[in-house]
C-alpha cells in the first residue's frame, strides 16, 4: 500500500486550526447546498475533502473563497472569526486555490503567468529580475521544476499545473486548496504531485484537496471530511481508515470498486479500422497515423492514452465528426469510412461523446427534447413532420426510470439546470436504448463520483454481455484496467501497443503512454 | 453545483414581457424629457397626442377605424420582417440581410406588378421567391465558403438596393420626373391586394389581407417552431451548432434553407406593403430601414412569433404618433427619434432579462472578480 511511504514524521498540536469553517448553511432557491457543515484545517495537514457530485464540495469552497456569503456559520482564521466577503479577502487571508481547469494564459511566459495581477514595477515599469530570482527560489525550494522563459502552450499539463502552484506560492499564501488536481495528470504525474503536496505540508502550509479519488486521499491526505447531499457526514483520520470505509460514507451504502464480469466472449467482427490517417488541423503531420484495430461483438476493447495523443481527433473520424484523410472503415462488413453522421446514428453505431456539452447535449433544451437528439424524425417521434409530443414525453420518461436520471422538473427540465453526473446519465441513456451494434463511449465517467461510475461501468458490462460490441477512450486507468477485455495503447496518434489487462501492470502501461516502450505491431 | 431556481424558470415569458414593457417604457419617458427640452411649455401637450395617437378622434368611431385600419397596414412589413429575422435567429442566424431581401421583395414585386402587368396573387409570390433566392444566396456563402452571413448579407443588401434602383428607374415603372414609382391602383388595378374587411375599417382602401396574412405567417413560424421537426432541427442548430452536427443533422442543407425562409417571409414583407399601393418606391441612396428595424421589434417582441405582432404594433402606433404632433412646436420626426430610442433600449431586453433570469448573476461577477484579484485570466469560463 501506499501507505508505507507516508510521512508519518508530522504531528499536529490539538487544535492549531489555521481555517474554521464552522456551522456552514447555504441554501439555493429550492435546495440547500451546506446544511451545517463544519471542517477544521489544521497548520500543516493535508486535508481532504470527499463528495459525490453535488454533495456540496464546491459550495463549501466558494464560500471559504468569499464568492458566497452563507446563511449561518462562521470562518474564523487563526482562532478570530473573520468575514470574507470577496475573493480579495481571501487571498489577503492568504488562501489560494488550484483551479480544475487551469486559470492560466497561453500565449504568455510561465513567468508572466506566475507574476500577473501582482508584477512587481517600479514607476509602472516591471522589475522581473525579483521576480525571476522569487520564483527560481520558490522552485527550488519545493523542488517545483518550471522553466520560467517557456509560453504555457508548449510545456504539459503537469508543468502548468506546478505553475498554478508557484503562482499561490509566490503570493504567499499559506491555505492552499486543490481543486481535483489529478483529472488531468498522468500517473506519473500524479505521483510528483503527491509528492509535492507532501512537500508543501512539510514546509508548514496548509493542505484543502478536493477529490473524489479515494486512492490518492489514502496516499497522501491526513485528514478527511466527508459530504453527502450537502450534509456534513464526518472527519476521520485516514491512518485509521480505509478506502472501503471512505466510499461508504460518501455514497451512503457499500461500493463495489472492482467490475464484476465475466470473460469476454467475443463474436463476429463489427468494426474493422484500417489504415485509418486524420489530417491534424493545427500542423502539418497526421494527428492520427495508419491506426487499425477491430472490434467484435460481446468485448470492451479500449483506448488508453494521455490526453491529447489523437484519441479526440480518431474518435472525430470514426464517428463522423471530421474526416479521414486515408484508410477504411468498416462496420459490420460494410464500408462505412465516408458515410454521413445520420447514417452512421441509424444503422447501429452509438457515440456517447467526450465532451457532452459541446457534442452531446443542447444545453438549452429540455431533458425530453435531448432524449430523441438523433431519433426525432423516426416515425416513432414524428408524423408528417409534427413532433409527437406524447410519445417523446412517455419515451423520456421510461428511460430517465430506467437509468435513474434525477432532475429538477423531470422530462421538461432544461438540462443546462442538470448536475453534470445526471447530464452524463442522460447521455448514456439515450445511446444504450438506441439500437446498436457498436458503443463507442469516450471518457463516460468523466468527472463522475464513484456511485454514478460503478453504475455506468456495470451498464456497459450488460451491454457486453448482450453481444454488444464496446470502444472504450479513457484516461483514466483504474477505469481502462477495470472494464476492458483489450489495451490499445495510443501514443502521438499512433497505436503503439496492445495489451492485456489481466496480465499488463499499471506500469507497463504507463510506459506505453509516456512513448518509451512500443511495439512492432502487424499492420492489421 | 446544482443551483436550482425554478421559481425563476417557471416564469421566463412573465420576464420577457417585464423587460421588454421596460424597455418601452424608459422609451417614452426619454422621449418625454427631449421634448421638455426642445420645448418644454408644450412638451406635456406633444408627448398626449403622440400617445394619444389616432384615438383623438374616439368621438367618430368611423374616423376611428380608419385610422386604426392604417396602423395595422404600415405594421405589416416590420412585423414580418421581424419575423424573418425571429426565424434565422432561432437558427442561430443573424440575418442583417432581411432589408435586402425586402428590397429585393420591392424590386420584383413591383416590377411585376408595373412591367408587366400581372395579378397581384403572382406577383407576391414572385417577390416572395425572390426574396427566397436572396436568402439562399447568403445561406449559399456561409454554408459552402464561410463566409459570414452578417457580411454576406450587408453586401446582398447593397446589390439588391442598386439593382432595385436601376430596374425600377426605367419608363414602365417610375414617374421619372418625381422619380417614384407609379401608383399600382391607377396603372394596374389587377396588381393591388384585395380589400379585406374595409367597411369595419372606415372604408379605408388600404386594408388588405396583408394584415390577416401577417398573423397566418405568425401561427405558421410559431407552429413549425414549437411542433415540427424542422424547427427542432433549427433550435437545435441554433442552440449548438456541434450538438446538431453530433446528432446527424444536416447544417449546410439547413443554414441555406433557414436563410431562403427568412428571405422569403422578407420578400412577402415588401410585396404586402407596396401591392397595398399605400407606398412608392423612390430612388434611394440607402437600403430601406425596414429590415434594420424589423432586428429591434423582433427583440422587442422577447423573439416570440406573436410578441413581435405586438412589439410591431406598438414601435408604427408610436412613429404614426409624430403625425399628431403641433408643427408648430414641434418636428414630427421627435416620433423617430423616440423609436430610436426605444429601439436602442431593445438591445438591452437581453440584458434585463437576464438581470431577472440569473439569481447566479452575483456570484458569475465574483467569479470574474476572484480571477483579476488572484490575477489570472480565464482560460476556460466553466
């Protein structure tokens, strides 16, 4: 376990609280978010905080960030009740905060970046060579290796990141909260991040980490605090813990974190991909090159990767969004390598997409409308060109049953209202009821907590077993390793290896991805 | 987080009819205070009969009518070119090019009806299938050479407004002395739209079933919205152009046809006001403002088939307003300069309405506030 490399040379006076956070009650027109909530930081912990989507995580940071004022409660720094009514006040109090999604500027210098709303000038000139020298010194310090001269959009996602952090630190703050750090870090990354967090803790700051990874909170938290529907749930000690014990407080029953299934047993070919090249449209090379593969009835073959090694752009082409330069695809026999997206929707394949907001929903419309998105002109749903309003009603709301999407107003609700788990759930809805042949899910668990993900995985399970055949994209790799039958391994648009989930290890994987082990596959 | 604010959702027409009264509203009384200050011993006095309007003759019921008969008339074309750019802007289509469609409606529907003499049932549709091409056309440059339809349509305009000029400019159709067209009535009587309900109306031989014909196509555009496929197909494109796309719909087939309605509906717009012969088309240096105004009453109507009957109604009731003024003390064309206004402020009905709608608005605001003041710029607005 990881436990064993642990720093477990820490100790913390009883009640050194850096933060409290007590009695937080925050309500929402018709739902309240924090409903007594109470979390203590203490100077130096690393402390987690645990929830399912909506459980009231984000809220309870907003108002520690001052973007919220609660209803009841107070925050007092230090032991002295203090107010913080905009984010100014926060970071006076010295909190800083790692966003999710990085907050950073592409086109300018991770120097820039770092200093920017707080430059260092003399008579509205800039003075970077402080700077320079603060940031080098800070780097060192929690050894956060950055090159200060490099532009964000050429260094990885995990040297952005350690900007983000260099940017809380070079502002002196003490409180730092990560916001789901790791959703977008390969493991190795995630492994220097663990290591940085623990760093920082050593040093005297103070650690919030918001996750919903249970592994990572047992690694490196001290402490964890556990939501559930906006309710405060508890504090344990994770020494004395475990993940099973965790996972149940945060969904509220016991979750199986292992897949139940049973040996794939894969039929007729239904997808076939030869050759296939897609034309990159920043640069001049193939973002995809000569990828082939199949995929046949009853097995999960996926593709694992980090982001941004051509999964997005072959998925585009398979699926129809953009098109293929060079290669074949066939389905089921038939070719199918330039047929049209409505095409591809009606004769069996199902696509639930990367991105569900950009592709897979339209915001703005209802649940029930979004439920038909490529069926409304079926005659199941239209009659001489009227929607049929009843039918779609009644289809939407078996399926919402079925699958257990919670909304606000039921089939009428704009899904733009929805939680991101419930939007997901929809999705996943509309494309199993469809009839398929083919599942093309990419990332469906993205973002979701672990009660929606077991659900999900166990879904595409059945649908396995029901002789479905099933392509997997996912990054994340408990997720790859859990669910697939087959590996496909996809590093700067290329398959660059094939494995075995039940006899491959984490890092075999990993050095598939990272590009420093390659196999000469057979072209197919 | 889930913020649920279904108080709020429940009543967004109740919102969009608040704002756009607002906006009206602030209209007037801005209007009211640049009358004080042209002159401020009668402004009270103007700022009656302006709203007053055509009801000063409430005593004679038959006058009444009549006028009331010409309001709805000079309503049609702005009504419908509203609707025109209602239709592409559910799409997701801004169509600035509506006052070129409707010129183009003018072009053919008068040249029709002065050159050649046909019946007035041919040359609406003539126009309105012009109007169609005109549409297409720009629907034809976005979908084929993204070219953006704001700027395709703005050239359309300019090339419809000077063939409209140089074809009409000949002996068949124009008065070249007054350089205006002639009067359809006294060239073609087969060329003027039939009468609808004129005794209601005071005997006024300007109300045509231009007027009912404006409310089908209203029911129609709310219809197809609201019940079809098509107009699912449009929302959903309008909505999110890469959801469409994901779900198999068509968006070049559909672009083009969005835009060749929304012309056609501008086309029919210009055919029902000139064939009524309640108007000459001159010479003009300018595209006509119809389908420019049509863009404020449609916001004015909340972007609803039906509000923008009433938005449409209300913008000509005002601009007839000015015909009532006291020359003496005043200009009557204060009248536009108060729609003006009024329609300066349509560009805010957005603004108000999302003011009402987003309980959240605060919170967006620290948002952005929390990302200057930790000195960031958003990479990614979530």
């Amino acid at each position: 376990m990881p436990m064993a490399n642990k720093d477990l040379g820490r100790c913390f006076r009883m009640d050194d609280y850096v933060i409290e956070m007590l009695h937080i009650t925050k309500e929402f027109p018709g739902i309240i978010a924090n409903d007594d909530i109470t979390l203590q930081l203490k100077r130096g912990e690393i402390h987690a905080l645990l929830g399912e989507n909506g459980a009231g995580k984000s809220t309870l940071m907003s108002v520690l960030f001052g973007l919220y004022t609660p209803e009841k409660g107070i925050i007092k720094k230090d032991g002295k009740e203090v107010h913080i009514k905009n984010p100014n006040d926060a970071t006076e109090l010295g909190i800083g905060m790692v966003h999710q999604h990085f907050m950073l500027v592409d086109i300018f210098s991770v120097l820039d970046n770092i200093i920017l709303g707080a430059e260092p000038s003399k008579f509205g000139f800039l003075t970077k060579a402080d700077a320079i020298k603060k940031v080098l010194d800070l780097s060192n310090k929690y050894n956060l290796k950055v090159d200060p001269d490099a532009l964000i959009e050429d260094i990885t996602v995990g040297m952005q990141q350690r900007v983000e952090i260099l940017k809380m630190l070079y502002r002196d703050n003490n409180i730092l909260i990560f916001d789901e750090p790791t959703a977008v870090l390969t493991p190795q990354e995630i492994d220097e991040l663990m290591k940085i967090m623990k760093n920082l803790a050593a040093e005297g700051k103070s650690i919030l980490f918001i996750t919903h990874k249970l592994n990572e909170i047992m690694e490196v938290a001290d402490r964890c605090t556990i939501l559930r529907r906006g309710k405060y749930i508890g504090t344990v000690d994770v020494a004395t813990s475990s993940k099973e014990e965790l996972s149940s407080m945060m969904v509220g029953r016991d979750v199986k974190f292992a897949v139940d299934k049973a040996p794939a047993k894969p039929g007729k070919e239904v997808l076939k991909v030869e050759n296939v090249c897609v034309k990159s449209k920043i640069h001049q090379n193939d973002s995809v090159h000569n990828v082939s593969f199949n995929v046949r009835e009853g097995e999960i073959v996926c593709i694992a990767g980090i982001d941004g090694n051509g999964q997005t752009e072959f998925i585009g082409a398979l699926t129809g969004l953009d098109d293929i330069s060079s290669g074949k695809v066939s389905f089921c026999g038939e070719d199918i390598t330039h047929k049209s997206i409505r095409y591809k929707n009606t004769h069996g394949m199902s696509h639930v997409p990367e991105d569900r907001h950009k592709h897979g929903l339209v915001l703005d419309y209802s649940l029930e409308e979004n439920m038909i998105l490529q069926r409304y002109f079926e005659p199941e749903f239209s009659n001489h060109g009227f929607i049929k309003k009843k039918t779609m009603r009644e289809y939407s709301d078996r399926l919402t049953k079925a699958f257990d999407v919670r909304s606000g107003e039921g089939a009428t609700t704009i899904v733009r209202s929805m939680s991101g788990g419930n939007q997901q759930k929809a999705i996943i809805a509309r494309e199993m009821d469809r009839e398929h042949k083919l599942l093309v899910a990419v990332q469906p668990t993205r973002g979701l907590d672990v009660g929606a993900i077991e659900y999900i995985h166990e879904e595409i399970v059945k649908q396995r077993d029901a002789g479905c055949a099933i392509l997997l994209v996912s990054l994340e790799l408990d997720e790859v390793m859990n669910l697939s039958d087959r590996i496909l391994v996809m590093y700067e648009g290329e398959i660059v290896g094939e494995v075995d989930p039940k006899t491959t290890t984490l890092q075999e994987l990993g050095l598939y991805m990272s590009g420093a082990k390659r196999d000469n596959r057979k072209e197919a | 987080m889930d913020k649920k604010n279904t108080a709020f959702l429940k009543r967004p027409g109740v919102q969009t009819i608040l704002a756009s009264v607002l906006c009206a509203v602030l209209g007037i009384i801005m209007g009211y205070i640049i009358l004080l200050f042209m002159n401020p011993e009668h402004a009270t006095e103007g700022m009656v009969a302006i709203l007053k309007n055509f009801f000063k003759f409430s005593g004679k019921p038959q006058q009444l009518m009549y006028y009331l008969g010409s309001t709805l008339v000079k309503s049609v074309p702005v009504i419908l070119c509203a609707e025109a750019i209602l239709f592409a802007y559910k799409a997701g289509l801004f169509n600035i090019g509506a006052a070129g469609q409707y010129t183009i409606g003018i072009l053919v529907s008068l040249y029709t009806s002065l050159a050649l003499g046909w019946n007035w049932f041919f040359c609406v549709l003539a126009a309105v299938l012009a109007g169609a091409l005109w549409g297409a056309l720009c629907g034809f440059f976005k979908a084929f050479c993204n070219v953006n339809e704001v700027i395709a349509g703005i050239m359309l305009n300019w090339i419809g407004l000077y063939l409209c000029n140089i074809i009409l400019s000949n002996e068949t159709c124009m008065n070249t002395t007054k350089s205006e067209t002639y009067d359809i009535a006294a060239k073609n009587p087969s060329g003027v739209l039939p009468g609808f309900l004129q005794g209601v109306f005071g005997n006024n031989q300007y109300m045509s079933i231009a007027v009912p014909i404006t409310i089908l196509v209203a029911i129609i555009i709310l219809v197809v919205l609201n019940m079809t496929t098509f107009g699912y197909e449009l929302k959903a494109t309008g909505h999110n152009k890469e959801a469409a796309k994901y779900a198999g719909m068509n968006a070049k087939r559909n672009i083009i046809l969005t835009l060749a309605i929304s012309g056609a509906i501008s086309g029919l717009a210009a055919s029902l006001y000139y064939l009524t012969s309640i108007e000459h088309f001159k010479i003009a240096s300018s595209v006509p403002g119809m389908g420019f105004s049509g863009i404020a009453v449609a916001f004015l109507g909340g972007l609803h088939p039906i509000g923008t009957i009433v938005a449409g109604l209300f913008v000509e009731y005002i601009t007839l307003g000015g015909q009532y003024l006291n020359t003496n003390y005043f200009n009557p064309q204060v009248a536009d300069l108060m729609i003006a206004i009024i329609i300066y402020l349509c560009g805010f009905v957005l603004f108000f309405k999302s003011i009402l709608n987003k309980p959240r608005k605060k919170s967006l605001d620290a948002n952005k506030n929390n990302k200057v003041a930790s000195g960031v710029t958003a990479k990614k607005e979530v």
